[in-house]
C-alpha cells in the first residue's frame, strides 16, 4: 500500500482510528519503502524493523479490544539519532565516541512510545550537529529525496530525508541553529522548532556539552504544518515536566482558536548577511501576498541589530576555543565542513585578529564579522556575553511590542539546498535561522515553492559569499524553497496559526513543493518559465 507512504500522518490516524487501515499496514508500507530506497538515500542509521512490526500488532490488538490508546497510537515515527534510545549508542557521528549503550530512552521517546507511536528507526545527522549537511564517518552521507547530487541539510536531515521520501509518517529533530528548520526549508516540508524548554531535551547528546548560551530544542518536521500541530498537541505537558524539569508544565494553546485576520505581521527579505537567492526572495514575497489573502496585515519590519546577534551566535558556540570539539573528534576522521570551523575557532587571538583586518581590507565584512568574534573567551568575557544576549532578547521583544507586530516571516537559509560538501565555509547563510536560536523564539518552515530556471542564476555577484552562492543557485532548478514564521517566546499558537494559514492559501499552487515523494526518488523536475519573466510583475508580487 504505497499511497499511504504519502498521507499526513493526521490523515493515518484518522484512518487507523476508523480502523479503516491497520498499525501494521500503515508500518509496512514505510518498512517496505524504507528497505526499496534508503540504499540510495541512507537517511536511516538504524531500522527497528522487527520491534516496530511488533509494537504494530499490540497497538492493532488493543484498538480491536477498544481499550483506550495514545493520541499517536500505530504512527510510524523516526528520531534523530542523538536522541538515546535504550540499548543502542548514541554516536552524533564520531566513530569510537566513548559512551556505552543507553540504559534508558531519552524523555522524548519515552513521550512517543507512551502515546502509542511505533518507532520506525533512528535518523542521520552531521558529525557532532555542528553543520549544514548529514554526513559523518559513522553512517556516511544522507542525500536529498528530490536529488540525490544535493544534501537534505543538518544537522536534522535525515529527518527530513524520511519524512519527504515518505519513509517516516513524522519525525523529531533538534535544532540550535538552524537544524530542524534548514533541512525542512531544503526538503520541501514543515517543521518548528519550539520555544526553549518546550520540550524535554533529558537524554539527548549535545556535540558541546556545557555550552549553554545557545541551547537545543526538540522539535516535530513532517508532511504538513497541520501534522506539526498534532505533534505539538500530542503530549501532556504535566507528563513532559515529569520527565525534564526545565519545562514548565504549560497548556497547549489551540492554533485554531487564533484568528490571523487580527494579526499583525512583520516580513523581511534580507538580514545584511549572505544575499538570499532569487527563489528565496520570491518564496518570501509569495508568502506575504498569500497571508495578504488571508486578512493578515503584512508590515516591513526587521528586528534591530541582527548582526549583533549573529556575532554573539559565534561568539557563544565557540567559547572554549574549540576544545570541546577537539577532545570530541580526538583520533578520528573529521567532516570537512567540521574542520574550517575547528580551524577557524582555534587560530590563536593575534592571528585572527590579523586576519579579520585582511578580510576587512579586502571588503569582505561577514569574513571579519566571523573572525573577531569566533576564538576563546575568559570567564568574565563569557558572562558578559551572556548579560548581552539577555539584554538583546528584552530589545527586540521591545521592538516587536512597539511597532505592534504579533510574528515576524521571513527566509529561512540564504539559498535552496545545497550540493554536497557546500555547506564548506557558507555557514554564515544560516543566520536567518541562528537568529531565533539567540532569541529562544518559535520558529516554523512551510514549504512555498520550487525553484525556477530562471532564478539559477545571480547578478552581481559581491564578494566571496555571493560566488559561492551563485554556485548554489546554478544547480538548484525544481528543489524545493520554504520561509520562516517566528513568533514571540511561548506563543506558538500564533506562529503555527499563520503557518496553517499559508499552507491553506498555497494549496492549489502549482509549484508548491508535493513532498512526500510516493514514487522513485533522487529525480527533480526543473521548472522552465524561461517564457515566463513577467510572472511576478503580473500578479502585483514585484511591488512587495
């Protein structure tokens, strides 16, 4: 039954609670194309194949008994893999990493398993979560559903992979910087991540353990924005405070009872760092003139400061000099990507600084930006860093309240995915997303649109960033491209309100990404409007 590798989960559990299908079809059709295609697209670590197959026929059996069940009870489900799972290692992709076999779930999976869902497997990440790719010595390299030549992003992309090859109905990701809403951004999907200390983090690994500036959070990715809503609803926050005590034991808040005709909505396009590419920028535009459509009022609006943000960002991840990361990759292959980061982090003080005047002199800002904030820092310089980002947190909220502006859109990733390896030295065009990371803001991805042919290219082309963009771009025809809604800490019932609303308004659109896939994968369909220039001018976008 392959077509039910493509429904939303909301749509199985409807069916499965009709008893219209069973847990162990359900589970059997993404077993089965689990075991067809992920030779190719190696999203997976591990498949729980056998305990999922069996967990399925219990669940079968007590609906069939009419005995009460949880409110994901026969969805197959996956996880990243730092999330620990009891009897298996947790690696975050370092071979050999000193650590035995978990002896209890993580508080996530204990949350799943108790509301019914079935386990399907573990997913791949980036070695230690720290870039925008999945790749380790571990587990090798995961690659996008739609394109085998391209990367579903990091650290969460073999979630994404999953979930948009219709290999897994939902899945749970983490994300401190990007990692849940990059790789739904590049993979044609929805995901959030949720206000810090939403959802337990108790037993998942951190590739920087003690760095807690800049905090993780759990988070759902899936189908729809609609299946993201009924992750978020899934779990009762008394039972998640029960097994994480940072979190507050805080009711959900229904996103349907929030009417967007009453909102206010800041958009921007660009944050001063890398140039977004032109899929990106229309997928933004495309976005406000469809919340237009839905009464939501759209205002221009960027927070203050945000390249004050983004230094503190760098400066936080890598307060130790690297260390962590250093005593973490000890004696074992390092991904590329990892290694300019390491590089950079250790370079002694007098060096980088050097060379943030070089790149400076030269006219590359962001360069500069990067080396004079990255590097070690002394305990005095850590707190106040701290106090500032505290106190940056309390201005933007501040700006938000005086301006009246309820969210904010915006893009997720300067460009659409990336070919392998070409996260290298761009992690700067991550910063739409670091941004609430540093703000510990809600934050959701709703797939918009594919990229044309003719946003393939990029003109002018400015400094070092903006080449490596353009090569981005030139390979990027039919991918997918999504935007970000944030919203104040806590309210994500606002966020998610707009981002149904989107979804809602972009149903019939044409080049809305049709993810899951439910046929072969690794193949794309460029869009051609080569006839088409006009399209934007036309529709009244172009003025936005």
């Amino acid at each position: 039954m392959s077509s039910l590798t493509s429904l939303p989960a909301h749509r199985l559990l409807s069916m499965l609670e009709a008893r219209d299908v069973s847990s162990a079809e359900v589970v059997r059709a993404h077993l089965d194309r689990i075991e067809r295609h992920d030779g190719a697209l190696k999203a997976f670590t591990k498949v729980f194949a056998e305990q999922a197959m069996a967990q399925a026929h219990v669940v079968d059996d007590a609906r069939m008994r009419g005995l009460t069940l949880g409110r994901l009870a026969g969805l197959p489900v996956s996880i990243k893999e730092c999330l620990d799972v009891e009897g298996e290692i947790t690696t975050i992709g370092v071979p050999k990493r000193n650590r035995p076999a978990a002896r209890t779930d993580a508080a996530m999976v204990k949350l799943l398993k108790s509301e019914g869902a079935v386990i399907v497997g573990r997913t791949n990440l980036s070695q230690l979560m720290l870039f925008n790719e999945s790749s380790n010595p571990v587990y090798g390299r995961t690659s996008h559903p739609m394109s085998l030549a391209h990367t579903p992003g990091g650290s969460s992309g073999g979630e994404a992979a999953a979930v948009g090859a219709g290999m897994s109905a939902l899945g749970i990701g983490t994300d401190i910087g990007g990692s849940i809403r990059v790789p739904c951004h590049f993979c044609g999907i929805a995901g959030l991540k949720p206000t810090l200390d939403r959802w337990p983090m108790q037993g998942s690994a951190s590739g920087i353990p003690g760095q807690e500036v800049i905090r993780a959070m759990c988070g759902p990715m899936a189908r729809t924005v609609r299946d993201v809503v009924l992750a978020m609803k899934a779990f009762d926050p008394h039972a998640i405070t029960a097994l994480d005590g940072r979190v507050p034991p805080l009711p959900w808040a229904d996103p349907d009872a929030v009417d967007v005709r009453s909102l206010r909505v800041g958009y921007y396009v660009d944050d001063g760092f890398v140039r977004p590419s032109r899929s990106v920028e229309r997928a933004l535009r495309t976005a406000v003139k469809a919340l237009e459509t839905q009464g939501v009022r759209m205002v221009e609006f960027r927070p203050p400061e945000i390249n004050r943000a983004i230094a503190m960002y760098f400066a936080a991840l890598s307060a130790d000099g690297a260390q962590t990361m250093e005593k973490g990759t000890a004696g074992v292959p390092v991904e590329k990507p990892l290694r300019g980061l390491k590089v950079m982090a250790t370079l002694p003080r007098v060096v980088r600084e050097g060379l943030a005047d070089v790149a400076g002199l030269l006219g590359e800002p962001l360069l500069e930006t990067l080396l004079d904030n990255l590097g070690e820092k002394s305990v005095a310089d850590l707190w106040a860093l701290t106090a500032a980002m505290r106190s940056y947190r309390a201005s933007v909220l501040e700006s938000m309240r005086e301006a009246g502006i309820d969210a904010l859109i915006t893009v997720p990733y300067a460009t659409a995915p990336l070919p392998h390896g070409m996260s290298r030295n761009f992690v700067i065009a991550g910063s739409p997303a670091m941004l609430f990371n540093v703000l510990q803001m809600p934050a959701a991805i709703v797939p918009v649109t594919t990229v044309r042919v003719s946003e393939t290219s990029r003109s002018p082309i400015l400094g070092l960033l903006d080449r490596h963009a353009a090569n981005v771009d030139r390979k990027s025809a039919g991918l997918p491209v999504g935007v970000q809604i944030a919203g104040r800490p806590w309210d994500e019932a606002t966020v998610l309100a707009l981002a149904l609303a989107l979804e809602e308004a972009l149903a019939t659109d044409p080049e809305r990404p049709r993810l899951p896939l439910d046929g072969p994968i690794g193949t794309i369909r460029a869009v051609d409007d080569s006839e088409d220039e006009e399209d934007d001018s036309r529709d009244g976008t172009a003025g936005l």
